[in-house]
C-alpha cells in the first residue's frame, strides 16, 4: 500500500527541507478531486470547486482533469493567476464592484473562453454593464443571494426587484444565481449538514423558479461549499456545486465530520528552536504560519490549539498544545507538565484552516511520484 | 501646514488605486523615525530598529540613516532581503537552530559587515559552532534570556551556567544578551510602562553584570521594544534597545499609550461592495487583510473591532465596528442600527497590529513628496 509523504517523514525515508513550510501529498489531494467530482456528477451536478484553498493553477488543472466545469475564485487577481496556468472557465464569485476591479475583470474576459462575474446590488451592476459597454462587451452575470450567512448577498425580500433591474440592464446577461451559506462560521451553526444543505438547496431552487415564472432565464443555480456541498447536488435542485476546501481538507472539516483524519492531504512541519523549561518549548513559526481566523474556544466547535501536533504514531498527540503565539514565536505548552521536546525536533502538524494556512506561504512543498518539490503559491495574497 | 496623505483622501485630493490596501504616509514615518532616534541618542544609546513592522529595505535605510547602529531582523530570509536591499550590520534576534537555516546565515556573514546571530540553548549554539567551524567562520553571538515572556530565551536561573558554556565553544564570540519583556501578549501586562521598563532594564543589567564577574566579555546589553524602548533606554542600564512598531504606529499602541492617533502613518482602505441591509455592509477585505492576532474581547486591552473605521472628520467612527469576517469579507455592523455606507465608497481604517497587516500584503502605497507609489513588501512571508 502506498504510504503518504507524512508517513515516509515520520519514518524517516524522507525529510522536511525546511521550516516552517507546508506539504501537499499530491496522491491524498487527487484522492479528495476524484471523490467529490464523481459523486457530484453522479448526481447530474456540475463541480466548480473554489480555488481558495490551494491557490495553485496546478491544483486548478487537476480538479479540471477530472471533470470540473470550471473553477470559481472570490478575486479577479486570482482569476487573473489561474487564466495565466491555463484555466479558461471561470465564476468570480464575489461582487465586482470598483472601476478598477471591473477594467481588469473585462480585460481578463477577452482573454479565456468563459468569465462569469457577481453581483448583488443594482449600483454595482449598473456601474458594470456601463464599462461592458464602453469595452464593447456583454458579461455572464449571477446575482448573489443571501440564504442566512448575512454577509454579501441580496436579502430574500429584494430578490426578485433586483433580479428584473439588472436583467433590464444593457451589456449585462443574468443567467443564474448563487449562495454561500455558512455552516459554522458565522454563529448560526446547524449540527445536522444535511438538513442544512436540503434548506439550502430549496431555497436556491425556490427562488429560481420565481424567477423563471417572471420570464428570467436562470439557468444556473449555484450552492453547496465542502460541508454542504455533496449533499446539495444529492437534492437534484441545484446545477452546480462549489466546495474549495475539500482538495486539501483540514481539521476543521474533520470537526464537521466532512473529512477523516486519513484524508487531510497537507502537513504544517515547524521546528523546535527553545525548549527553556519543561512544561513549554518554542516552535519556529506564529501567527505568519499558524492562521488565528478559528477563535479556539468559541462554540459550536471547540479547538484545542491553533494547530493539532502529530504524534510519531501518526495521530494527535493529546498532550501538547499550541494556544498563544506571537509573530514568529508558536509556544507549544504540555497538559502534563512536559513537553518532551528537543531543540532541532520538527513536529508534524494538522492546520485547523488550511485555506489561511497556504495563504501564508509563499511556496508549499508538493509530494509527488516519490519526490517532495517546492511549488510556488501563484494566487496567495491576491487580494483585489 | 503639511497635509498627511489620508486628508488628501478625505479631501478627494488624492485617490487610492486600488483596495484593500494599506497606504504609508512616509512623512509621518520619518517623523517617528526621527523622535525615537534623538531620543534614543540622547541617552547615550544605541538604537537597533526591529524591521518586523515595515519589512522593506527602503524603510531600514531610512532608520539607519537617521542615525541607528544596525536592524534587527527575526529571521535569516529577511535578513538575506534586507542585506540585499544594502544594509551591512543585522541582528537576527531569534534562536539560530537548524542545519539549513545556519547555512545561509553563515553564507550571508560573508555578505555583510556584521552579522550577529542568536543562541538560547547549548545543542543550538554547539551546532552552530561546529558548522561555523567547518565553514571556516567565527560567529559574533548574543544569549537571549527570559524576563517573563516565556518564550524563547533561557530562563534566568540557567543563564550563569549556559553563558559559559556558549563562551567555551570555539567559532562562537559571544558579545551580548538581549531580551523581549513583552508588555501586553502574554497575559502579563504591566499598566506602568515605565515601571516595567525599569525592571527590564535592571535585570538585563544585573545579569551582564553577573556575567562579567565571572570573565565574560559581555559588551551588549539589549532590551526594549516600543512600548518600554526609550524608557530602557533612559535607566542608562542597557547598551541597545530594539524597538519596531513605533515606525508606523497602530491602534494596539495608543492604546498603550506609547503613540497618538496623529503618529499612526499607515491606514488600510477597503471598499464597501455590498449593503444588503442597513445595519450592515461588506468590505473587500477580510482576514487575508485585517489581521486578527489580536483577539477583540481579551484583557487587558479591549478592542471595538478588527480595524477602526475612521470618519470623514478624521476621528474614529463610534457607529461602525469591524467584528465579523471571512477570508475575502469584512462585515461592518452598525451600533446604531444603520452604517449609511453606499457600494463603491472607501473606508479608511486604522489597523489594531500594524505588523501582522503589512505581512499580508504584497505591495504597500507610500506617499512621498505628492505621489502614491506602490512599493513591494519585499520582505513579507519570509518564514525561514
């Protein structure tokens, strides 16, 4: 049986470069695209997986290879990045509001065979269909829709109004609508994933049969993230999927019960650079390595560190804890007084999100065919 | 009376290309630069800025042509950058362990005029003068030692011990001590500066002296960061103080009371891209730009959000509050029930922790003699 990068490290047939660094085992990566792209589209469902969690055209082309429809981005910067290796079917799934943000995003439009833009008020929309048409364009638009995150989308109330405008607008064609609606991370947890994803599925496909009854041709009806996502294509309401954060997984997922801990494809490997007293020692990389994004002791899920040490038997270590960090400083503490640790160890480490975690690297080291090499993170930090 | 960059914003004489951003206003920087320098000075001290805070060669030579000694660096990678960016004497303040770390510190000692390196544990500071040796190098060293952070530094009952231990190892040139007493981040604050300044001093200055007794050269003591640096300097006690973020300020400092709202020379600006409702709209910035290593609701200092919204008057806004985020969301709440944001308007805000907030930026805006030009972070994400 194939043994994953993490094994072959933890028995020392292969070694960490250097740290603080995450590593991809490309072979559990290819496992979680496969998994997911046949199960959505046995269910008749479109994949169009958010490239937020590995960032990487690589990664892109990968869940492409396997039958994604295309892939979808929150920024043009990214999208930018991922046209650049060869992606050539992309949704930006956040509002395109800015002048500066639409010129690239019209630009980027010439250069790949299919952009689909967001839009979740009239003022952005009007403001983009006045540049499409100074450029000459028409823009594939879908309207956002809140379904209870509360963060961008139009309120259910106001769907139908806003839909008409902006369907009314030239240079602008509306042809679906799309939702995120947060499990966990937005105080309004649902404990059942897949009574959450049935609501969400009926709602999305409630309103686009609204819609379709005031004359608007939605053809797309867009949902589901990795907790959620699977089990939205199952309803055989929705068209398509988009979950990011399965290609990678982390320890949160496996809190939702989204992933086993076998499936995490990516490690966080730091080093022990201080040990100055028994009941703590010092890792080698803080807040620029660890994301802080998951409060730790904020209900519904419980976190026991801002990452999860790996033991040398492959699973938590229960003793120690990474609670308090500075930059550059992560202070593992022992439940039981001793950390056990030496100066020049590398611990082995399971991000709580991995998505914040990669955003942090300028490069990951990717495991593959027997070979760990260093990939460089292109869309990280793409934040227009 | 000169105008800084963020009234020009106000005043719409002066525009932001794009958002999120963070902005400099390098005037205020220099001012800053310019009060710690003479003050520093003035005590008969050296000043050693940390460049944690701005993490751009262009800003070390400004420090250091104001008059201090050397920087202080955390890690070797940004050393390497600002050593290429010019700067010819670095302290990399953090314990130097691990074989491929030591061999590009050693490798950049022969690029610079001085490198001093940091040890706190014998099997770091043997390794590193075995390779010294084996490179045909001799280290300048200095031990950090513990006041109460509890993190790397060796605790002070053991410092007599390790010292000379360190000092019998050949290739190694131990020369100094040094220590980070935070004030704040650890769940030990002192609400009296300078009372806390006092101390540190005193012990950095007691142990030195303890040292020297028993034969050790010790030439530098090192102490202070912003909050505690110029009343460390001021005991007269230390030879070198290692201060950061006072180049540009951030709201964590005023609270401290170390810098005045006037003093902070960088603001982040996002723009709003949705108003689903009227008690709350969204900014193009989420955690991937306001940092949240400060957590909001902890002692001693409390914080109304991730950011502080500033007003068109240039004060605080008291309405909006910053508490709520995803990766590429920021969601503003109302206190009052109503933001009155529009979509497209841009918000300027100033960052709880400044240092963290420039490390996840690619490119900073510096205004500079009438011009916003973009300037590379060169050396953020250096994690090794």
């Amino acid at each position: 049986m194939r043994k994953t990068v993490f094994e072959l490290i933890r028995e020392h047939k292969a070694a960490v470069q250097e740290t603080p660094c995450i590593v991809v085992d490309t072979e559990t990566a290819k496992k979680n695209i496969c998994r997911m792209q046949e199960a959505v589209s046995a269910c008749g469902c479109k994949l169009r997986p958010h490239i937020k969690t590995h960032k990487i055209p690589y990664f892109a082309r990968l869940q492409l290879a396997a039958g994604a429809e295309g892939i979808t981005c929150a920024k043009v910067s990214e999208a930018e990045v991922m046209a650049a290796g060869g992606v050539e079917d992309i949704f930006i799934a956040y509002p395109m509001v800015g002048e500066f943000r639409i010129h690239r995003a019209l630009e980027l439009q010439k250069r790949v065979k299919r952009l689909i833009l967001a839009v979740d008020s009239l003022e952005g929309a009007a403001a983009l269909s006045r540049s499409a048409g100074e450029a000459g364009l028409t823009c594939e638009v879908r309207l956002e829709v809140d379904t209870g995150a509360r963060r961008t989308g139009v309120t259910r109330g106001h769907v139908l109004e806003l839909a008409g405008q902006i369907a009314a607008l030239p240079h602008l064609n509306l042809t679906g609508i799309y939702t995120f609606k947060s499990l966990v991370l937005h105080g309004c947890p649902t404990e059942d994933n897949k009574a959450a994803a049935v609501e969400e599925a009926e709602l999305m496909s409630g309103m686009a049969a609204s819609l379709r009854t005031r004359g608007l041709p939605i053809r797309e009806v867009s949902a589901g993230s990795t907790p959620t996502g699977l089990q939205v294509a199952r309803t055989g309401l929705v068209t398509e999927v988009r979950p990011g954060t399965y290609i990678f997984g982390d320890w949160m997922l496996t809190k939702e019960n989204c992933a086993a801990v076998e499936d995490i494809a990516v490690r966080l490997y730091a080093m022990v650079v201080s040990t100055p007293a028994p009941d703590y020692a010092v890792l080698d990389g803080g807040t620029k390595t660890f994301p802080m994004d998951i409060p730790l002791d904020t209900p519904p899920f419980l976190y026991p560190g801002y990452a999860i040490p790996i033991g040398g038997d492959g699973k938590p270590d229960e003793n120690l804890q990474l609670r308090r960090m500075n930059e550059e400083h992560g202070i593992l503490t022992a439940k039981n007084g001793r950390t056990g640790l030496r100066v020049g160890q590398v611990l082995e480490l399971i991000p709580i999100h991995v998505c914040t975690a990669v955003n942090m690297q300028n490069s990951v080291f990717v495991f593959e065919d027997g070979v760990l090499r260093r990939m460089p993170v292109e869309a990280r930090g793409m934040l227009v």
